[in-house]
C-alpha cells in the first residue's frame, strides 16, 4: 500500500510548474526503462496549469513526446469537439502545442456511444499494453482530481463503477450530473506506477482533510496504488485545514 505523499504549492501556477517537474521525471523514468511514457490524463480544469506548463519551453522541449502514449482516465459522453469534452482541453491546451505523433493518441471514442467506447477503449488497453488473460494494465503515471463529493476519474460515490473488479473500463451513469461517462476502473488506478491528483481552490480544502487526515471510503481515497507512488500536489488554499 503507497503512501499519500504531499506536495503543498503556494498557488496554482506553483502546482502546475511542480507537477511538470515530477511529470518530466517520470517520464524519464519510463522511457529509459522500457523505451515509452504511458500516460492517462485527468479531466477537469486543474490539470490546464500542469499542461500549460508541459506545453511551453523549457518543459516542451525536455521530454521526447515521440515515446510518449497519451490515454484518459475518463471522459464525458460527449464528442470530442463538445466544451465538455476532457479530450478537447487536453488538445486546445496541450497536444495541439506538442509534437505528439497522433498514433500515440489513445481517445476514448464517445461517438460510439458510452457503453461502445467503454469496450473499445478496454481493447484498446489491452493491444497497447499486450495483456492476456485478467492482467491490468500498469500506467507509468495516472493523473487524476478529486470532486468536492470526493469523486476521481468518473468515479461517483455511491455508484457502482467503483466497485468494479473485473473491466478496465465502464461506462457509468452520474445521477447528479444527468449524464453519461466513461471512467477506468478502480483496480487499473491502483495498478499504476504514478499516481498524481492535483488538487486546487478552498473549494477542496474539506475534502482534502477527509482523504489525507481520516480513514474514508470516499472513492478518491479509495485510489493507492499497490506497487506504485501515489502523490498529492495541492495548492495552498486546497491545503488549508490539513
Ligand atoms: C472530470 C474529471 C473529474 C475531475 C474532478 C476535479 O472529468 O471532470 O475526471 O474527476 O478531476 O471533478 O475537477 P477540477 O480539477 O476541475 O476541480
């Protein structure tokens, strides 16, 4: 079992820079050991000042972004185009900045509909990372928030995607938002290597302290990685009662 490993940032501009430190590292990491980066992206707004940071120099130019292999640990059921659309932030903010070949580009293809992408992306998962039998696949890192209600990825509480064992991936319906999304499953994010939440605003602070200060079952506290680090990069103000 990892432990929660804390990282304070004054701001968020702090928090994206120390995340692409940690990004960059990792990558390095990766890529001299088995000659690749595999890497699921969080959705939400906070990872726009990792991924601002990642897409400018001197960061953009520190990292071999054709050994890079980018996938998304959820996505809304919209299309790639929609406001909505974790894939579209990810491009207006960062692969559209990069030189990521687009083959190394792992979408979660909502056009097919959340349960159709939810299979295709599991085949997906599982051609890249050559699995057979019940094998998970191991991320070199996952990025991921946490939701005021202690969500992470797709990963409601009281929904029963968290207590998914078998799939990579689901689709899964959240009452409170009316809508569908596609999320990976709690055993592929303890399965990986790198565990990053980045955590941002006073907003979280409550649910900051519940994860880090108390044993809970809320499912954000649920992610830490058998075999892997697990890091929380918080901005002050989300610090501010832990
Ligand atoms: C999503 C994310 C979700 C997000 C949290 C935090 O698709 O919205 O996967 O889990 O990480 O809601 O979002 P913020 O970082 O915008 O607060």
């Amino acid at each position: 079992m990892s432990a929660r490993e804390r990282i304070v940032c004054a701001d968020i501009d702090e928090l994206g820079r120390k995340a692409a430190d940690e990004w960059v590292r990792a990558a390095g990491a990766a890529i001299a050991g088995s000659g690749r980066f595999a890497a699921a992206l969080s959705g939400g707004n906070t990872p726009r000042a990792l991924y601002a940071v990642l897409a400018a120099v001197p960061f953009r130019e520190r990292i071999a972004w054709d050994r890079v292999h980018l996938f998304w640990g959820d996505e809304r059921a919209v299309p790639a185009d929609h406001p909505d659309s974790n894939y579209r932030l990810a491009y207006e903010t960062l692969l559209s900045k990069v030189p990521i070949p687009e083959k190394n580009i792992h979408r979660i293809k909502t056009e097919l509909g959340p349960e159709k992408a939810a299979a295709a992306y599991e085949d997906s998962l599982r051609t890249f990372f050559a699995l057979t039998g019940g094998a998970w696949p191991r991320f070199d890192l996952i990025l991921l928030g946490v939701g005021e209600d202690g969500h992470t990825a797709s990963l409601f509480p009281g929904s029963g995607a968290i207590h998914e064992e078998k799939r990579l991936a689901v689709a899964t319906y959240v009452e409170k938002l009316k809508s569908h999304r596609i999320t990976l499953t709690l055993p592929v994010l303890n399965h990986a290597a790198n565990v990053f939440f980045l955590v941002s605003g006073e907003s979280k602070a409550k649910v900051v302290k519940e994860i880090l200060a108390s044993p809970t079952k809320l499912p954000a506290a649920q992610v830490e990685p058998a075999d892997g680090r697990l890091l929380w990069l918080l901005d002050a103000p989300a610090a501010s009662l832990h």
